[in-house]
C-alpha cells in the first residue's frame, strides 16, 4: 500500500502518509480537544484548515497557529496540540 | 466517529473527512496515476502538497494545480484528477 491510513486517541486524529522525492508526509485531521505527540525526527506541521494551538516540549506557552502557518519539532521531542472551535486539517512533514 | 477515512480505487485514493462549523471538509492523498470522481454538490479542491492536473467533465483540457492552488467543480458534475510526480495531497470542500 502506497498511502498509510493511520489512527490515534481512539479515532479523534487520523491521518493518511506518503512518500514523494524520497520524503515522508501525512496529511490528518485533528478534532476538537488536546493530545500530546512525540518525535523522532525533525517535523513540519502546517495548518491547512481550521485553528490549532501548540505548545512544544519543554516550553511554557501555547501558541495559536490558523490556517496557512505552520511550526517545526526538533527531534526526540513532542508537543501538546488543541484543535480550536472544531477539527483542524494538517500537512505533517518529516523533515 | 468525528472524522471518517474513506478509500477510493483500491486505496489510491485515501481522504479523511470532518465537519467545522456545519461545513463538510476532508483531507487526502491521491496517489500517482489518473482517477475520475463524481460530485453531488459543489466543491474545492485546494493541493495542499504536489502538483494536481485535473480536468472538469465537459471540458477539453488538462489544468496544472501545483500546491497552493484551487479549483472548483460544479455541482452534480465530475472530473478527472492525476497526480503528477508521486502523490499529492489535498483539501475538499463541499460548498
């Protein structure tokens, strides 16, 4: 299989993964509530629809990232993730 | 379930759809190759990674749509969408 359907905290955040020019991505939805996600490499999440907020391991604030921008995770790290006011539709890079 | 996975052409084709502010969305990957939908309503298609080239039912020519770009199918009409280069992934919403 070329795409990977994949599911997390019981279905809330789904996602589909790629490959293209040898790099992985995923495009996913995320509902309405908070999760936590942990790295391995480097990612690039880009907001496509909706609104998230983020706070990245080992700092104290949220931040609000709408629709068309996007923050990076360094590696062997994670961070905390809101989806605001409904599902928010995301681009997951592996940098 | 909140956000539902859908598989078209034998997994080619994966999206998963949500609802915000009583609007229908999905996300998904269209994997290389040339494919044909449907629509029943009107939608948008925005390439949210890669490049799309796509032609509306009745139409004659091929239109490039690489990442960032849109366009609009009318309702109760269709086209034929290929993925150019790998994958592409995709915004749709059902206007």
């Amino acid at each position: 299989m070329m795409l990977k359907h994949s599911v997390y905290f019981d279905g809330a955040v789904q996602s589909v993964g790629f490959e293209r020019l040898g790099r992985r991505a995923t495009v996913g939805v995320i509902a309405a509530g908070e999760y936590h996600f942990g790295t391995d490499g480097a990612e690039r999440m880009t907001v496509v629809s909706g609104t998230l907020r983020a706070r990245l391991d080992g700092t104290a604030d949220w931040v609000h990232y709408p629709a068309g921008t996007c923050f990076e995770i360094p590696p062997s790290s994670g961070f905390d993730v809101e989806a605001l006011g409904g599902p928010a539709a995301y681009l997951c890079e592996f940098l």
